[in-house]
C-alpha cells in the first residue's frame, strides 16, 4: 500500500481490518452551452509592461473546451494568446472585435466591461 495517497478523507491510519476509507471524487465541471455562459470582455494593461491584451472571464466549463474557443478567437483575430484558469487572454487592444465573434458564436449573453 502506498504512503502518499492524497484522495483519503480525514483518516490517516486505521487497525480496523474491515475499515474502508472514504475517497474524494474527482469531478470534472460540466461545460455550459453557449447561451448559458456569461462572459465579459475587457482590455488589461496590469503587469504586461504596458502592452494591451484583451480578457475574456466568466468561462464555466472544463479546459478543452475553454481551449477550444480560446483557439477559435485567436485565429479569427489573427493574433496570438493564451486560455487557463477560465480567462481567455488574446494579445492587443482587440475587446469590439472579440466581443462580436462571441455574439456570431452564440454567446448571447457576452457583456463589455470598462470604457474605451
């Protein structure tokens, strides 16, 4: 039996022959359908030495899928970027454009947030 197993819940030994230890269930989120998510478009400067990326937040769903429309709003920009921790980061002052991909896309709920 290995020393190192993570998942056990609250019991680090047991002498009782017949014990079962609980387990943590690993779950994967489910993914919303894209009339569900609510995403906000935004234009960061914070911490990129002054270079402009446009933020997309709110994804709700697991990373292939958030991977996969990270890569659609990257090609139909045309620029690079990058998509984790449910934002989708795409280089440049880009929110207008990312925002009516999203719309065409089905993401009817999309809202812009901060000026210019």
């Amino acid at each position: 039996m290995s020393k190192k197993n993570s998942n056990r819940i609250n019991v680090v030994y047991s002498t009782n022959p017949n014990f079962s230890y609980q387990e943590e269930e690993a779950h994967d989120e489910e993914t919303l359908p894209p009339s569900q998510q609510k995403l906000y478009v935004s234009i960061d400067r914070k911490q990129r030495a002054g270079k402009e990326v446009t933020l997309v937040e709110g994804f709700v769903g697991n990373d292939e899928d958030l991977k996969a429309l990270g890569k659609l709003l990257k090609s139909k920009c045309g620029v690079g970027g990058s998509a984790k921790d449910g934002e989708i980061l795409i280089q440049g002052n880009l929110k207008q454009k990312v925002f009516d991909i999203l719309m065409a896309s089905g993401y009817s709920q999309t809202k812009q947030k901060g000026g210019n």
